[in-house]
C-alpha cells in the first residue's frame, strides 16, 4: 500500500474510536434501555450494509486505477456512469428490504417493536452512504485520499450537532406520549428516533461534500483526459469486478458480526422485556471501551500489511519475516498493556466512559482479553488476505463463529449467566480464531520464533504491571477520581512496562526499525544504555 492509503486507513480506524465515544454520549440521552432498541436497529444496518457497501470505495478505485494506469480514460468514464446506475438501484433495493425485512427482523426476530420505528426513519441511510461511498471510490481512483479522510471524521460531528439537537425535540414529544399512554418506553424510543434522523441528515451533506470535491477534482483532469485508449465496458463486467473486489472483504465482515447479531436474537428471546436494558448494560459498559481499544491497535496495525507484502513480493523474505514478527510482537505487548489495565481498573475505567454497575467488573475483568485475542487476529487475517488466501480466512472464521454459538448454547443453559454467556463465547471463540490464524501466518512467512522474547516477556512484563496496578487501586482507588487513577495509574504504569522491555532488550534493533515510533524507542533505549 501507498502511504496516503496507509495514513487514509488509519484515520478511517481511528474515526471509529470517533464513533464509539459518540455513542457513549447518545447513551446519556437515550439511557440503557433506549441504547437497546437503538443497537438492535445499527446491527441490522450493519448486516444489511455488509452487502450494500462494505469495501465498494477500494473495489471501485482500484478498477479506476488499473484503467487510468493502462491510459483507458474513456472506459473511466463508462465506468462511473455505469456504477453510479449500478448503485441507485443496489441503494434503492438496500433501502426497501430494510423497511419491509429490518422491520420483520426487529419485531419478530429481535422481539424488539420499539425498533420498528427506527428501522424505518433509518433505512434511508443505506441509499445515501452507498452513494457517498461510490463517490469516494471516484475520488480514490484519482488519487484523491482527502475527501474520505475528511467525511469519516465529520460524520460524527456531524451527528453529534444534529442528534443533540433532533433527539432533545422527539425526546420531548416521547415524553408527552409515555405520560398519556403510561409506558416509558416511548420515551427512549423517540429519543433514538432523533438520533436515527441526525445519522440520516449528516450522511446527506457528506453526499454533498463528496460529491462537490469530486466534480472539483474532475474539472482539472478532464482537459488531459479527453483522448485515450478505450476498453469496452459492460454493466455485467462492472458488476463481476465489482464483486471480485469485494466479495472477501464482505464475507470476513458478515462472519465477524453475524455471531453477535444471533447471539442478540437468542438474548431478547429469552429476556424479553428486560434484553435492551441488559444488552445495554453489556455493550456500553464493556463491548464499546473494548472496541475503542481494538479499533486503536487495528491503526496501528496498518502499516505492517503492506510491508511485509511488499518485500516478500520483492524476494526479501528476510525483511518480510522481520516485519511481520515485529508487528506480531508489537500488538501482542501493546494488546496486553491495555488488557491487563482494564481487567485491574475496570470499575475507574466504565466510570471514565460514564457507565458504572456492580455487575461490571464480572464482565471486563475477564472480558477485556478480547481486546489482544481480536487485535492479533484481526492482524492474522488482513495479512493473510494481502497474500491472496482469502479463502482460508473465510473458513476460519466461519468455523469459529459455529465454535462461537455453540459455547454460548452451553452457557446460556446456565440462568445465572445471563449476558456473560455472549461475552465467553465471543472470548473463548476469538482466542482460538487469533491462534489458528496465527499458526497458519507462522508458518507460510516463515522463519524462527522467538518465543521467549516476542510472548513469554511481555506476559511476564503484563503481570507484574497488573500487579502494581491492582495494588494501586486497592490504596488510592477510594481517594482517587476515575480520571486520576486512568491516567495517573493505568499510563503511567503502562509506560513504565515499555520501558521495563527496552531495558531488557526485548526489541532487537533491527525489529525496532520496522515499527512505528521504532528510531524514537531506540533513541530511548541508547539513552537508558541498553542498546
């Protein structure tokens, strides 16, 4: 991958964190049972979307680009007008099969009528993301990375201005009609109503922005684009390559939300009434500081795809070797850093977040190794897909979410459970799909591992900072604020283990050229003496 790829990516994981905390405010409106109806309705926009437009700006702009590089400047042209007729009618369907199968799924799969009316103020947003999206593939088949940088941080800027506003005047309408009709549920329902409304507005001026910034991009290139050589383009050829390009991106997708959404279909059938509250409890309180974390690693994780790609495509197994050890070893210390301060901390950190309950720390404590299990596997599986075996990365992970659903079966028989069945089987079911995948990476780069230095050191490392961080709590947790002992125990501890494995010589020099911020840890390293 080209540099302007890797920082758009990384923007793009980072704009996810972005996203999460957004939620974490539109919580605070909506209360845990009303961000209960409100993810039963993004979870299946977001199994719909999978097939919608997951992957369509890479698919679409690497066809440009191999077109543009060939000189075929009027098959472009083909190409956008076919794709964008293409899309109307993908959106337009997308949009229809959520009003009539969102609104099925969430009555009578997810036994969650309170999601119906969100399904439909929602749907709409199918339609116009999979235009903003098909833009964005015009605009990276240039080379014009800006726009979709831009457009993933504004959207949830976006949303926050308009769904504080939307959200406080269906809220107060909600209010009006659980007075009359003595049911509160109405109240949260609107709430998320509003929120539903701010998703769809904002989502209309990114379209704008989009679109705008194309046809600027558009005007400067059109002069030296008027001759070229033309290839023929046809709509089923458009949609085959369409597809090619997409196909494994939207499987792995599906295959990583599909386990959650059954498993949030057995849980409102079980719970009924009370599943939105619990689903909120477990998803806000744990699931969303986890996938902060997650989406943060997955950043810096990007880097490392394209390189080792890269020299092994070049023959330079060895340097492919290095790199890919040192991304391995990077996100196993940086995935059981962040691990271990959650599971000591957990009751500081969902403070943090704005959430607190006495079940809390039975979930995170736990619960926050998903965090290093899902980071190393997510790593695995893009590296694996870089090197053409997107096949066995399906089947992986179809495996692992039957190994998924049949742990939760088993724990759910248990009553006591409750929404801890979701969170060990999404755990358990992670580990082996992290180590699996890990096993394979191993094998087919290549090379020694060094066991002691890339795991038994940092889990050494990670224990003894656990250590210090659960003494910390139980001394100054009553004294300290959240902030305080987040950020005054939980950093400074984590830089202190950094620390502690530089002065061990747990990163070799030449590791410590490959990864990010790797001459600044060396520099550390010199000046501490030990290298």
């Amino acid at each position: 991958m080209k540099k302007f790829e890797v920082k758009r990516k990384q923007i793009e994981y980072l704009s996810k964190v972005l996203e999460l905390v957004l939620f974490l405010i539109i919580e605070r409106s909506l209360g845990l049972e009303g961000s209960g109806f409100f993810l039963v309705t993004l979870m299946i926009f977001n199994l719909l979307w999978t097939f919608f437009g997951e992957g369509l700006p890479d698919a679409l702009g690497k066809i440009i680009r191999v077109r543009r590089s060939k000189g075929q400047f009027k098959s472009i042209r083909s190409i956008r007008i076919i794709s964008f007729f293409c899309q109307l009618v993908m959106g337009a369907i997308g949009s229809l099969l959520m009003l009539s199968v969102g609104t099925v799924l969430g009555e009578k799969v997810f036994l969650c009528p309170y999601a119906s009316l969100l399904v439909w103020i929602l749907s709409p947003l199918l339609f116009l993301r999979g235009l903003t999206f098909l833009f964005l593939g015009f605009c990276q088949g240039e080379g014009f990375e800006l726009p979709a940088v831009v457009t993933c941080i504004a959207r949830q800027i976006a949303v926050y201005c308009l769904g504080t506003v939307f959200g406080a005047m269906t809220g107060a309408y909600g209010e009006k009609v659980s007075l009359l009709l003595k049911q509160e549920h109405f109240t949260y329902m609107y709430t998320a109503a509003g929120w539903c409304a701010a998703y769809v507005v904002a989502e209309l001026i990114m379209l704008a922005f989009v679109f705008i910034s194309f046809l600027g991009k558009r005007r400067r290139k059109q002069e030296g684009e008027m001759e070229g050589m033309k290839a023929s383009v046809t709509v089923s050829g458009y949609v085959s390559a369409i597809f090619r390009g997409m196909v494994f991106k939207v499987a792995v997708r599906f295959l990583e939300l599909f386990p959650v959404a059954i498993g949030m279909m057995i849980f409102y059938h079980r719970e009924g009434e009370k599943a939105s509250l619990s689903y909120g409890t477990y998803f806000v309180g744990y699931f969303a500081v986890c996938l902060m974390v997650y989406y943060l690693l997955c950043s810096i994780s990007v880097p490392f795809w394209g390189k080792v790609y890269s020299f092994i495509r070049q023959d330079d197994k060895r340097l492919g070797r290095l790199t890919f050890h040192g991304g391995m070893h990077l996100l196993l210390i940086l995935g059981l850093a962040f691990s271990v301060s959650i599971a000591m901390m957990p009751s500081q950190v969902g403070g943090l977040a704005g959430f607190t309950s006495p079940n809390l720390v039975k979930v995170v404590v736990p619960g926050s190794f998903w965090i290093l299990f899902m980071s190393l596997a997510f790593y695995f599986s893009r590296m694996l897909m870089r090197l053409k075996k997107d096949v066995l990365c399906i089947g992986l992970a179809a495996l692992c979410d039957i190994l998924h659903l049949m742990v939760f079966l088993v724990f759910w028989k248990d009553e006591k459970m409750g929404i801890l069945a979701l969170m060990y089987a999404g755990l358990i079911a992670t580990a082996v799909y992290a180590s699996l995948l890990g096993a394979i990476c191993i094998q087919m780069i290549g090379g020694r591992v060094n066991w002691l230095q890339i795991f038994w050191l940092p889990i050494i490392g990670a224990a003894v900072m656990g250590g210090v961080q659960y003494v910390c709590g139980k001394l100054f947790g009553m004294y300290l604020k959240d902030l305080y002992m987040v950020v005054g125990v939980g950093i400074v501890t984590i830089l202190i283990y950094l620390s502690g494995l530089l002065m061990i010589r747990d990163f070799g020099e030449e590791e410590l050229s490959v990864i990010p911020f790797g001459k600044f840890f060396l520099s550390f390293g010199k000046m501490l003496g030990t290298y």
